[in-house]
C-alpha cells in the first residue's frame, strides 16, 4: 500500500503524461466493459474508475446511459418530452391556418376591422396568422390544453415507472434509513436506542445502526489546509530541483504541515469531546418497513417546525424526546452534505429570503437597462427625422443590443443565485442542484418574457393603440423576436465553445510541450485531461426557459414555437454527443432531480400557455371567450392537484412495494453507507468494514478450502483404494508364483525378476 501511494503523488512536478492520459481515459463517459479486473494495474489511483471502458457510438439510445444512474437518462427524457409539447402546439397552429384558409370572408371582414382600429395601410396575411380568429383559436387552444394535460399524465407515468423499476434493481442502505432533523442537542445514543425500541406506537423495529452528525467545518477546513501546504512544498521542492530559490523556506512549510498533522491527530483522539452534535441523526433499521413506519409516525413538515420556533403555532405531532423533528427517508449517503447539516431552520428561511430579494433587486436592475433601451427605440421611432432605412436599422441594432443585455443579465443572475444558494446549506447536493434550477429558470423567465412585456406597456403604449404597440417596428413582436433569435442559439455556441475546455486544451498542450520542465502538478494535470462535466441544475432552467417563454408568447408570435423546437432539438443533439466524445463521467444521479423538475417546471408550462391565451385575446380583441376562461381555471386546478395521487388513482403504476430482504443480508454489499461518509467516523468506519469483508472473505476461503479438501480426500481415497486394489492384485500373483515355482523349478529366476519388476 505504501508502494503504491508513492507511485501516485498527486504533488509531484513535473508530471507524469501518460498517467494523465489514462486518468482522462478512465474518467471519460464510457460503459464499464463487462469482467473487468478491479486490481491496481487496471483502476486508476486518482479517481478509482477502470482504465478499460466501451465509448458508446452516437446512435446509442439514452436508456444505455444508466451505468451512471437514472438521473442523465431522465434528463434527455425531459428534452424529449419538451419537443412533444411543442409539436403539439404546432399541430393546433397547422389547423387552425388550415381553418384561416378556408375563412376567407372572416379574414377580410377582420382585415378590415383592424386596418380601421391600427390605422395602418395594410395589414400582411402574417399579421392576421398572428392575431387569429377570436373563437376558432379559442376552442383550438382548450383542446390544446386538454391534450398537454393528458400527455403530462402520461410522461409523469413513464417517469414513475422508470422510478420504481430503478428502486426494485438496486438496493442501497437508504432504502433501510431514515433522517432525523431537529433532535435535541444533548441526546445520546442510548437515547436513541430505547426511544425506538421502547416508545408506545414502534412496535417490533429493530435498529441496525445509528449515525449521528456534527459540526465538521473547521475539521473539513484543517485538511483543506493540509493539501494547500503540501502543494505549496511540491513546488518548493521542484524549485530546490531547478537550483531556483523560493519566496517560502522548506522547513516553514514542514513545520505548518506537522503543527497540521499534530491538530488532525488531537482531534481524532478526542473527537467525542470536540464535535458538537448538530441534530441530525441517521437510523438505519433491519427492515424497510420499519423505516416506513417510522416517517409515517412523524408528520412535522419544514413549515411547521419554523412556526413553532417562531412561537406563531403549536402542532400536536409525534415528539421526539420532547422536540419537534422533521423525519423522512434517508437520501444517499453520498449525497449528503455534511458541513452543511444541522443550520437552524429560521437562520436558513432567512437566506433564502436573502436570495429571493438580491434577485428581485438584479430583476430590477435590468429592467432598468431595458426600459431605458425600449425609451430609446420609441424616441427614434416618434422623433427622429431620418429615411426608413436607416430608423429602420437603427431600431432593429436597438432591439438586438436589448436582447444581448437580457442574455448578459441571466448570465449575471445565474451566478449570483448560485452563491447566494450555497450560503442557504442545503442538506444534500439534491436538494441544493433542485434550488438552483427552480430559481434560475424562473429567474430567467421573468427577465426575458415579463420584463419585456411590462416595458413595452410602460413605455410604447402611452400613445399608441395596444395592436400597433405590437406590430409597429420595434414594437413587442419584435423585440421578442430578437430575444428569441439569441436566446434560443446562444446555448449552441456556449456548449460547443466552452472556455473552461478551451483552456483545458491550451492546458494540455503544454504539459506536452514542456515535459520535465513543466510545473503544474500531477493532480493539475489529471484535471486538464479531463472533460467538462454535465450539470444538470443549469441544463434543465435553460431549457425550461425556452419552452416557457415560446408558450407564453406563441399566441402572439407563432413563429416563437419553431424557432424554440429547432433550439431544443439541436440542445439535445449537441449535448448528446458532447456527453459521448467529450465529457467527462459525472457523479450517479438518481431521480430526485428529474421528478422535481417536472412536477415544477412541466405543471408551470401548461399554466403559463393558459396565461399567455388570456392575456394576448384580451389584448387583441378586447374580450375573452369563455373556452379561454375554463381553460384557464382547469389549468390552475391542475397546478395546485396532488397529480401523484391522481396519477396513482386514473394510471395505474403499480406500488412502490418495501424491499423484503433485511439490512443483515444485504449490508455487506453496501459499498457506500453513512458512517463511512461522515467525516468524523468515517476512518474507523471504513476500518471496521474492511475487516468485515476480510473476514468474510477468510469464512469464504475457509468453506472453499473445506470443500476442496473434501474433493481431496475423495481423490486420496480413489487413490488409496487404486493402490490397495493392486497391492492386492500383488499378493495373488506372489501367491501363485510360489505354488508354480515349486512345481516348474526352471522359471523361478524369470520369475522372480518378473516379479520384482510387478512389484517396483
């Protein structure tokens, strides 16, 4: 082991490019290839992934994605589904011209109408495919809505589906465990244990294992310390090696790195003394349904638990030795992020509460930006005395300027929103990767699709009637169009062209021209030879701000819905094959993130289109139908629905059933478990389990070694029986010899040289 932690020094300068090679080999989005030897020559020291890998060819079906988990393949599923709903949006579009064509009295009598209303010499055929026909368009966008409505049903269904066949194929410790939030700060184990085998109600469980989680910051920040010290001495060695001096002596950095060594050393002999408890407790049992039970017998939402900590309530729900606690199961133990566990709930509302008005201040900013652009347009437009052409193009530079400033405030809120999040300490890499998508998106949607309205009202309404504002040149049809036109490709030219790679690529260019002077580490160069990583808290708000912001706006401008298919068509191709030629493998990902999404996003979608429907035929027509209204109200009914029950009542997906196999068969093929992920128990956790699996594997060798020696003795039997067979063929043959010896003197010399032959 010590031989081989020398042969991988991740601080070692120059480094090694054929071991960063391979480290970008092993770490690229391939398949595992099937009877791998997992022994040292074939894994890779640095990331522990296999050097032998299959690269999957471009046609390969997403469903060969789930080597990596459920949550990749659900996400191309979620881009899949967002392309259905667009079409059939169009489908609705192509009848309805088929319905204008046919119209022809209709569309004078309305050509007329509104050449009276705007004031404006003509009016083209495509301005009238954009107003529609009032009640035609009506029933068509109701049946519309009906239609997205049961193709949600339908996709929450396969989503489900695919959910549950996961859940039944791999049986993790999480699905045995529960978590424990806001337990008293003074509990104990034992308090734990006769809590759960003793209290009124917890029949029969049986508690396997108790991990409870402290406050691991300054540890966590020890260590980080640590490995900034020891990078520090590489490069002071590697100077020492060039004759070259150094701004820091070697014998300071040693020194800091023991005083370090000498603190991690104090702090595991008295770690018990040391880390505060924060609250959070997980318990895993013998069976699922005792885990189940126990969620069932706790009811405390977070909402709850922060009233009553704000003296506004009290709720009459199960205590947990007196205190209000928030249980529910266990998230992977790789997903939880332990320096964040235990912040009290009120100090986290209150962050969130920070984020929500740092981005409603940035919202604000921009819409200064815009409305001041938008001002601009409008002075030109009503003002200025120039020919056609040049207003016209003047406008039109206006419009585009606008849509890059949109694109660079989401940029500006995507970052913030992300710093603001991970203040806020969400308890697992879930739940912070589902805050950051819900928020951005949302986000985003207001600031390309609201603020663009509102400025439009604002500013160019004033004088004119609603339909010109629209129309007229740069009126809201087109700003929307060159908010489409950038928002909707930009993406393209951002995943092909990712600067981080780039300089990935300018990174490893060097390390080969430079070989033995190079100065970056081992580590420094593994990751340069790695691909970008796929994050999907940015992939889905991008494409959910895509199709929120064409539904919104497609009853007003049709053409929005194309370009958004064409711009979700090809994310899908180009991230696709990134994922396969470029990328690297990111972390497994389970379905958390997807069910999120859709139940946020997807359900958000149909309310909006409605909403879209009845803000742009009363702003048209002055009216709205009735269809529009029940549309309307049927969508909001639908947002607010629990759809998984009703989902569960109409389609049937069949139940989620608990696992019957017991936590003591099944743990020792847990590769992952909670102790062995929190930082203050995970060293002699991870002791305890590699002598378990020793010793496991020594009662394995045992029983194989008794079953090879009883194979042996049947084999040491025959051949005893064999020898004792022929022993006694010898004896009958000695026998007869001396009886015909006597009789035939003339052979007893052969003979008896035959015989000393039989029996060598």
């Amino acid at each position: 082991m010590k031989k081989a932690e020398i042969e991988h020094d991740e601080y070692k300068r120059p480094p090694n490019l054929l071991k960063a090679k391979k480290h970008g080999i092993a770490k690229r989005f391939a398949a595992p290839m099937p009877f791998t030897d997992f022994d040292k020559g074939s894994v890779c020291p640095c990331c522990g992934y296999p050097y032998k890998n299959q690269i999957l060819p471009l046609c390969v079906s997403i469903s060969e994605f789930s080597f990596i988990g459920s949550g990749i393949v659900l996400y191309f599923d979620f881009v899949i589904y967002s392309q259905i709903i667009l079409l059939i949006y169009m489908l609705q579009e192509c009848t309805l011209f088929m319905i204008i064509v046919k119209g022809s009295d209709a569309i004078l009598k309305t050509k007329r109408k509104l050449h009276h209303a705007k004031k404006i010499s003509t009016i083209s055929f495509q301005d009238l495919m954009c107003i529609k026909l009032d009640v035609v368009a009506s029933y068509l966008n109701f049946a519309t809505i009906i239609l997205l409505i049961i193709s949600t049903l339908i996709y929450r269904r396969h989503i489900n589906k695919i959910c549950l066949e996961i859940d039944d194929a791999e049986i993790e410790v999480s699905d045995y465990s529960i978590m424990i939030y806001n337990a008293p700060k003074n509990c104990k184990k034992e308090d734990i244990r006769s809590y759960f085998l003793q209290e009124e109600g917890m029949e029969e469980l049986e508690l396997r294992k108790i991990c409870m989680a402290y406050e691991v910051k300054p540890f966590l920040q020890l260590k980080i310390e640590l490995e900034e010290n020891q990078a520090e001495l590489s490069h002071v060695l590697d100077l020492e090696r060039q004759k070259k001096k150094s701004s820091k002596s070697k014998a300071e950095i040693l020194q800091k790195i023991k005083e370090i060594h000498e603190k991690l050393d104090y702090v595991e002999k008295y770690k018990e003394i040391i880390f505060r408890f924060t609250g959070v407790i997980f318990l895993s049992f013998n069976y699922e349904k005792h885990a189940d039970q126990v969620c069932d017998q706790f009811q405390q939402t977070k909402f709850q638990l922060l009233l009553e900590q704000l003296n506004l309530k009290k709720y009459q729900n199960r205590k947990f030795l007196g205190n209000s606690v928030i249980v529910r199961k266990a998230p992977l133990p790789g997903d939880v992020l332990w320096e964040n566990l235990g912040i009290e709930i009120k100090e986290q509302y209150k962050r969130i509460v920070t984020t929500n008005v740092v981005t409603a201040a940035l919202l604000a900013i921009g819409f200064a930006m815009i409305f001041g652009l938008s001002y601009m347009q409008e002075f030109i437009n009503a003002q200025v005395n120039y020919d056609p052409t040049t207003t016209a193009v003047i406008i039109n530079f206006l419009g585009f300027l606008a849509s890059l400033i949109i694109s660079f405030i989401n940029s500006v809120l995507s970052s913030t929103i992300i710093k603001l999040i991970i203040r806020e300490q969400h308890s697992t890499k879930t739940e912070y990767d589902i805050s950051i998508a819900k928020k951005i998106g949302l986000a985003e949607f207001i600031n390309v699709a609201i603020l663009t309205l509102l400025v439009n009202i604002l500013i160019k309404g004033q004088n004119e009637t609603t339909i010109n504002t629209m129309y007229q040149k740069g009126g809201l049809n087109s700003d929307v169009m060159w908010i489409f036109m950038t928002d909707s490709f930009m993406p393209w030219f951002l995943f092909i062209f990712d600067f981080e790679h780039l300089k990935k690529l300018y990174i490893r260019r060097q390390i080969k021209q430079l070989g033995s002077t190079c100065k970056l580490t081992q580590k420094e160069a593994n990751e340069a030879f790695e691909g970008p990583m796929i994050n999907l808290a940015e992939k889905y708000p991008a494409i959910a701000k895509t199709l929120l912001m064409a539904l919104f706006y497609a009853p007003l401008l049709p053409a929005c819905s194309f370009f958004a298919l064409a711009s979700i068509m090809g994310i899908y191709w180009i991230e696709k094959i990134l994922l396969l030629r470029r990328d690297s493998k990111p972390l497994p990902t389970g379905s958390d993130m997807a069910q999120a999404m859709v139940e946020f996003y997807i359900d958000l979608v149909i309310l909006i289109y409605s909403l879209g429907n009845c803000v742009w035929e009363y702003t048209v027509f002055n009216t709205m139908h009735w269809s529009t209204w029940i549309s309307f109200i049927i969508c909001s009914i639908f947002y607010l629905l629990p759809k998984e029950r009703v989902l569960e009542f109409i389609l049937k997906i069949g139940i989620d059933n608990a696992t019957e196999e017991s936590y003591d068969a099944k743990s020792p093929t847990f590769l992952d478990d909670y102790d062995r992920r929190n930082p203050v128990t995970a060293e002699e956790a991870k002791r305890i389990w590699i002598e378990n699996q020793q010793q496991q594997n020594s009662e394995m060798n045992q029983i194989n070694q008794l079953m090879s020696a009883k194979q042996l003795d049947i084999s040491i039997y025959r051949y005893h029986y064999n020898i004792m067979q022929q022993q006694s063929r010898q004896q009958i043959l000695m026998t007869n010899h001396k009886s015909f010896s006597k009789v035939h003197p003339e052979f007893k010399t052969e003979n008896n040289y035959n015989l000393k032959k039989l029996q060598y």
